[in-house]
C-alpha cells in the first residue's frame, strides 16, 4: 500500500509539471493602426483551436497558450485580421488596419464609443467624411443631402453659408425645434440659427426674419476636420441624452494623428462654380399699368400692349423734375409712352453672375505608440450667384492630440477656432427684397438706373442717393414702396461675423483590465455680431433710413464622469456595462438697438444719428441646466444573439416647479444574427443576415421661462405704428401669456422593426426599418378665456404621430485597391398626423416678417 501511494504520488506531480510544461500565460494589447485608439471586443483566437478570448475595454487581453507556442489569430469586423506567431514571446501587442471593405459596420453611439453596428438593435446610418468633402458643399448638413433613407435636408436660402434644416423621420414637435442634437467629439455642440428678434426662441428651423437667412452654426465645422459621421434615427439609439434626442443625434468624429512615427503633411485645394439653375418665367408682352393703358405709377404690369406702341422715343417734359442716374441716364416726366424696347436679359445680367467657391486645406499630423497629434488650418471664400452684398467666409484652426502616458491613463484634447463673415441679400416677402422688386418690375423699366440725384424741378437743388425703382421711376418719393432690385443687393448690407471656439478634453483610467473610467467635459461658445443697414430712400421706414447693430452670445457647457465594464463569461456571454453622469448648461444673451429716421442720411452708422426717441435698445438672456444619469447594460449570447438595455434619469431647469423633478427615458433593443445558425454560415449567397427591432423614449425640452407668467415690455401698436415704454423710461405689464408651473418636457415614444443583409461576400447590401412613433404631451400655445386675464398659455396639450418605412441599397460594382465604384440608393416615407389638440378647435401662429407661420386646426 506504501509502495502504491509513492506510485500514484510521482504520476501526481508529474502530471502537474506536465502541465505546467505544456500551458503559459501570453498578453498584449490590441489598437487601431490609425490613431492608436483601444480597441474593445477584438477576438483572439489560438489558431487551430477553439482556445480564445476577447479584448477587454481597454484593449488588453490575457490567453493561455501551449509552451511549444503556436499563431494567435486576431479579428474584428471593420480591421483586417492578423496572424502572429507566439514563438517564446509572452507579451503581443498588435496595431489593426483598418478593413475598408467593412469600414462602414462600425459605428460611434451617441457617447462617443465605436460598437460593431452588426451587435445593435438600433439604427444608425454612417456617412463617410469623403462623400462629405466631395460633395462641394461649405456646410456639412449639404455634404451629406441624400445620403441616408428617413433624413431630409432643406436649404433655408441659396444665400452662400446660409444655414441648411434637416429633419429626421419627420416632424417631431409643433412648436420646438425639429433639429437633431449634435455632438462633436463627445460633446454637444450648437446648430442654432437665431434669427433677429428671436426672443429668445430655438430658432433653428432655418426660418428668416425681414427676409435674411443666417449662417446655421453647424458650418462652423470644416468637413475636412471630419474622419466619421452617423446619424442616429432611432429612439434607442438616442435616448441616452433624454429630452435633446427626440429629433434624432448626429455623431461627429473629427481627425486625429496617426502614430507611425512620421511627419505627414496633406494640401488639398478645390474650386467650384456655381450658376442659376433656371429663372421665374416673367411676362414681357405688357407694359406697366393696368387695364390696358399705361401708368408708370401702378402697381401692376398690365398695362399697354408693347407690341403696339410707336417705337419712337417716349414724350417727355424736359421742363421740370428729373433724375440724373450715377450711370448716365436722365430721366423725364412721360407723357407718352412709345418705346419698344424691354429689359429683362439685361437686368438680369446686372442682378445675376457666376459663383465661386474656393477651399484651401493644410494638414499636418503625426505621432507614434506614445501619442499623436492632428493640426488644421482651412481657409474658404465663397461668392454667390447674386452680385453685390452676397458671401460667405470661413476661416478655421484645429488641433486634436492623445497623449498615452502609462498603461493606465490616456488623455487627449480636442480645439477648434472659426472666425466666418458673410453679407445676405434681403429675400422673401419683405418690401426690401430682392426677389419681390424683380419680379414685380415690369419687362419695360430699365433698373439698371437704380440709385442718382433726384431735382424737383429745372432749378432745385439735387437730393442725392435716391432711389428709382418701378413705382417711382423719378425718384421723387423718399418711399419708393418696393425697392429696386439692384438697390436691394448693392445698398442694403446685412453683415454678420462670428467668431467660434469648441474645446473638449478627456481623461480615461483604467485602474482594471476589465474597467474603464473616462471624464469628458467641454466647451463650445461663439459671439455673432450682426450689422444690418438699410440707408435713406429705402422702402423700409418710409425711406428715413434703419440701422439695427446686435451681438449674440451662445455658451454650451458639458461634463460627463462614464465608467465602463466589460466582462465575458466564457465564449457564450459577453457583456459591458456604462454607467454616466451628465451636467449640461447652455447660456444665450442678446445685447442690441435700432435706430431709425437718420438725421443725416450720409452720416456714421451709429446710434447718435438718430434722436433718442427713435433709438430702441434691447437686451436678452436666457439660461438653461439640465443633469442625468444614463446607464447601459450589453450582453451578447453564442455571438449571433445581442440585447442592448439602457435607461436616462433628467431633471431641467425648464420643467414647471410643480411637475415631476426627474423624467425617466427607458430603451432598449435586440439584433439576432441569424446568419450564425449551422445551416447559413458560409452561406454563398447570403454573406451575413441581422434581425432587429428597438424600443425607446425620448423628449423635448419646454421653452426657456415659460413656467411660470412673466413681465414684459409694455408695447402696443398696429399695423402702421407702434408704442413702446422704451421711449417713455420704461414701462412692463404682465405677459398675456400664461406660464405653467407643471410643464414637463414632450415625450416621443417609439418602436421600429428591421433587418440588414449582405450578399455575394457583402458586395450587395440592403436594410428595411418599419418605425413607429407617438408624441405626447405637445407643448403649444393654447388660447384661452378673456376672463381668465390672458389670451394663451403655454401648456402641454396635444399629441401626434409618425409612420414610415426606410429602404437602404448599396452594391459595389467596383472594389480594388486604387479604384472603388459604389452605386447606392435610399427610399423612405413617412406619414405625420396630429391626432390630438387637447380640445382646442384652432391653434394658429401669426407672423408677417417672421419665421413662417403654421396653422393647426
């Protein structure tokens, strides 16, 4: 029995010590060849087996492997797969290029992590930053005008920088604004349009006020800077960011340096021209007047038949009034009207010309495993096809760098700097506009004699500067009613200049292989300062003359402390779980005056040109603070099954006082790889296969200071004129309007089912998404009864709906390695209804020189 104990004890730690001999512990790193960002999720496998694991959320990974050695096998979707061979090393830190025929199923969520597309339930479309730039377009909502099913670009004007609208999966709020949140380099910034006399509103639908489109802030980012782009459609994507995400997230990544130890320098340069696409078709057969006979002082171009006149030289009255055009012309008193000859080519040709755009970039990067940086400078000048004061200029500086300092902490930082300007021509329906004069101008009158000396008579004095335009073709009237084209986009100045600064900086920790912690914050803040003239003899005013100078001040403040969990339970479970605290604050100011009634008409454009009666300053401000805790839980099951769980706590400034203090934004969504089953894989046909379908809330924040009934200025006018307490030491009453101490924010609640395919080894790809939604708790301005002592009130009432469908097509006709030919298409439709007003028979908005105005009934 002795001797069999000695026996089985030898056998024993020979067993033990064959097993040490035979298994060794090997670890490395894994990251992006590009920048040198972590990669999470990476599987490594020992070649020939089924030993393998997957990169924690810092990239790092630790396998056992056989002593005698052997080829780790490294692969993700979107990154070229490696093999390396173990030999006697114990540490293999691998850097993966990137795979650009599988680039597109990465995406980054609305918290600035890269996920497999593949693993979500969600939708998301990507936009890669090369179709942004070879658009030609200055802004980036332009670049990117067709590129994903379910989002619709608007441009607001043809103005150059003029700000651009795009709306997803439909109209989301009656009142708000249906912009989607944007986030650049994890932090949200500004795509605000503020209008003149906001009021402080969310004007950023692209309207207009007096007929002047502005910038939409969004431009202010160079599409060179751009390295990725996607859209987030759906609830579930979006709902981490509670009450900003119900009209959907744009996520921009911007460039960062690459680390292969070289200095790299790019120029690109580029040159476009722009013309009118086609004209309004104007009638050129009658003259001016009406009912047949001409009359140079009518409002109408149905005068004299042109065809019938003489085609002698017009009778004139060479005797008394006149105006003596800065081009040469005279005119004269008609007394008969017998010339043939009409204007339109040649007006045209005064208002219209050629475009030009022309971008110049410089990059230079560089770097290696340690940290990498990326520098920018940008410059664009951009003419419009109206002549005179029509342009934009942009001039931008970038600079993003990483910093790997120990195994454990990375930083990096990202700045930018926008200086732009632009001149806009008035549009619309405004007695300044452009288009309003031209069009109305009858084919008989020459505007080319647009602005000269007026004389009463033979002997008086010249009045100079005046204006000529159709309704007063001598220049007789300080009110010519409708201005003359050309006096519209040469006289009238609408300027504006901005200058911009986004910073944002982020800390990661990883105390653990299997956790991180990152603390982001930044800033985006920019002062607009905005000039707009409409000199002496302007229709405006009754051609007194207007002068408005304004400064607008926009500051967004972000943090967000996210710590994130990765931990897999074997091959079958993976999981990662984020928990987040958010603090946002966003600060608008608006410091302004008019003055009218100049008292010199040639003299300096400042307040003391006027007497204090016609001076009107004004001054604005509005805060807002909103604070959030977000959590997601991930787990995926066999690799074919993934479930994404996450939830949003909220509390705002803006909700009434008396409502809940925190609003609650649940999603979730599920994508089943059906692909994986034993029967698809290796499928001929069918390359990959996802099921999916999502679930999500989402809001809308009320309207700053609408909870409560407010003070204001006590103004009462007319159509004609108006009363302002301005002028009288200031006077306010109370708003007839009323707040509501229980307002809470509107609630999108939506679902959506879909499925992604590739076929022929992913050279064909298709998505169908069927989403849909319901909006609750609209908030609008209901009327109410005379005897409660206010007209309105400003209450959540109300709700609506979308419906639609989104088709996705993309095939590769062409994939080489210096040559890449893409055909794709996109289809969608979607269907809005309001199907609720809370019992309001009407709810109207009444706007003349304002955004346009909607009607419910």
């Amino acid at each position: 029995m002795k001797r069999l104990l000695t026996i089985s004890t030898v056998l024993w730690i020979a067993w033990i010590g064959d097993i040490n001999a035979q298994d060794r512990s090997i670890s490395g790193k894994v990251s992006a060849q590009d920048d040198g960002v972590s990669l999470p999720g990476v599987t490594v496998m020992l070649k020939g087996s089924v030993t393998g694991t997957s990169t924690n959320s810092d990239g790092e990974y630790t396998l056992s492997v056989p002593a005698a050695g052997g080829t780790l096998v490294f692969s993700f979707i979107g990154f070229l797969t490696q093999e390396v061979p173990i030999g006697n090393l114990s540490r293999v830190d691998v850097k993966m290029g990137a795979d650009t025929k599988q680039l597109a199923e990465l995406v980054v969520t609305a918290l600035g992590f890269k996920e497999d597309a593949d693993k979500l339930g969600s939708t998301a479309s990507k936009i890669a930053a090369a179709d942004i730039t070879r658009s030609g377009e200055t802004g980036v909502l332009n670049g990117i005008a067709g590129r994903a099913a379910g989002v619709r670009i608007t441009r607001s004007s043809g103005d150059p920088g003029a700000g651009s609208t795009i709306q997803i999966r439909g109209q989301n709020t009656i009142t708000g604004s249906n912009q989607p949140l944007v986030i650049v380099d994890g932090i949200p910034v500004s795509n605000s349009t503020f209008q003149a006399n906001s009021t402080l509103r969310d004007a950023s639908a692209g309207g207009q006020n007096a007929g002047v489109t502005q910038q939409s802030r969004l431009n202010d980012i160079n599409p060179e800077d751009i390295a990725s782009m996607q859209i987030l459609k759906g609830a579930s994507a979006a709902a981490l960011w509670g009450s900003r995400a119900a009209n959907g997230v744009i996520v921009i990544t911007t460039k960062k340096g690459a680390d292969n130890n070289k200095l790299n320098v790019s120029f690109n340069s580029s040159l476009s021209l722009d013309r009118p696409n086609r004209y309004h078709p104007l009638q050129d057969t009658y003259g001016q007047g009406s009912g047949g006979v001409y009359n140079p002082a009518a409002a109408n171009s149905w005068g004299d038949k042109i065809a019938d006149r003489s085609g002698e030289a017009d009778v004139v009255n060479r005797d008394g009034q006149r105006f003596e055009a800065y081009n040469g012309q005279v005119f004269y008193p008609i007394i008969q009207k017998n010339a043939t000859e009409t204007y339109r080519d040649e007006v045209k040709k005064e208002i219209f010309r050629t475009g030009t755009y022309f971008d110049n970039n410089l990059s230079v990067s560089g770097g290696n495993d340690k940290g990498n940086f990326y520098l920018s400078l940008g410059d664009l000048r951009q003419k419009g096809i109206l002549r005179g004061t029509s342009d934009y200029n942009r001039t931008s500086v970038r600079f993003n760098s990483q910093r790997q300092f120990n195994d454990i902490i990375r930083a990096s930082t990202n700045a930018t700097y926008v200086r732009s300007t632009s001149n806009r021509v008035q549009r619309s329906n405004s007695v300044n506009g452009l288009y309003i004069g031209m069009l109305r101008t009858p084919a008989d009158f020459d505007s080319r004699a647009y602005i000269g000396d007026y004389y009463a008579s033979a002997t008086a004095s010249p009045i100079p500067n005046r204006q000529r335009s159709y309704r007063n073709y001598l220049g007789a009237s300080a009110n010519p009613i409708y201005n003359n084209p050309l006096f519209a986009i040469k006289e009238q100045t609408n300027f504006s200049e901005v200058d911009r600064f986004i910073v944002s900086s982020e800390v990661v920790v990883s105390p653990m292989k299997w956790l991180d912690i990152t603390t982001r914050g930044g800033i985006d803040s920019y002062t607009d300062r905005r000039v707009t003239n409409f000199p002496m003899w302007t229709a405006t005013a009754s051609g007194l003359g207007s002068f408005e100078e304004e400064m607008l001040k926009e500051t967004e403040l972000n943090f967000d402390a996210i710590g994130r969990a990765s931990k897999n339970f074997g091959t079958n479970l993976t999981s990662t779980l984020i928990v987040g605290f958010n603090v946002n604050d966003r600060k608008y100011y608006r410091l302004g005056g008019t003055m009218t009634n100049f008292t010199i008409p040639d003299g300096p454009l400042n307040f003391t040109n006027s007497i204090r009666a016609n001076n009107e300053p004004y001054n604005e401000r509005s805060t807002r603070r909103m604070a959030r805790l977000y959590s997601t839980l991930s787990l995926g099951f066999d690799d074919q099954l993934f479930v994404n769980l996450s939830g949003a706590g909220e509390a705002g400034s803006t909700f009434g006082s008396e409502s809940q203090s925190t609003f609650y934004y649940p999603s979730a969504d599920v994508a089943w790889q059906f692909t994986q089953l034993p029967a698809l894989i290796n499928n001929r046909i069918l390359s990959f296969g996802k099921f999916r379908a999502s679930y999500g809330v989402v809001g809308i924040q009320p309207t700053a200071y609408q909870n409560a009934t407010t003070f204001v200025n006590a103004t009462f006018s007319d159509w004609a004129s108006g009363l302002s307490g301005t002028g009288y030491g200031g006077a306010f009453v109370q708003s007839n309007r009323q707040g509501d101490p229980e307002l809470r924010p509107e609630r999108k609640t939506e679902w959506e089912l879909g499925t992604d395919l590739r076929f022929f080894n992913s050279k064909l790809s298709a998505g169908f998404t069927y989403y849909q939604n319901k909006i609750a708790d609209l908030l609008l301005n209901v009327s109410t009864a005379g005897s409660t002592g206010f007209t309105q009130k400003y209450t959540n009432v109300g709700t609506m709906e979308n419906k639609g469908i989104e088709i996705d097509l993309n095939y590769k006709l062409l994939d080489r390695k210096d040559l890449s030919w893409n055909v794709f298409a996109n289809w969608s439709r979607n269907v809005n209804r309001v199907t609720d007003l809370g019992g309001t028979d009407n709810i109207t908005w009444v706007a003349l020189a304002a955004p346009p105005a909607p009607w419910l009934k």
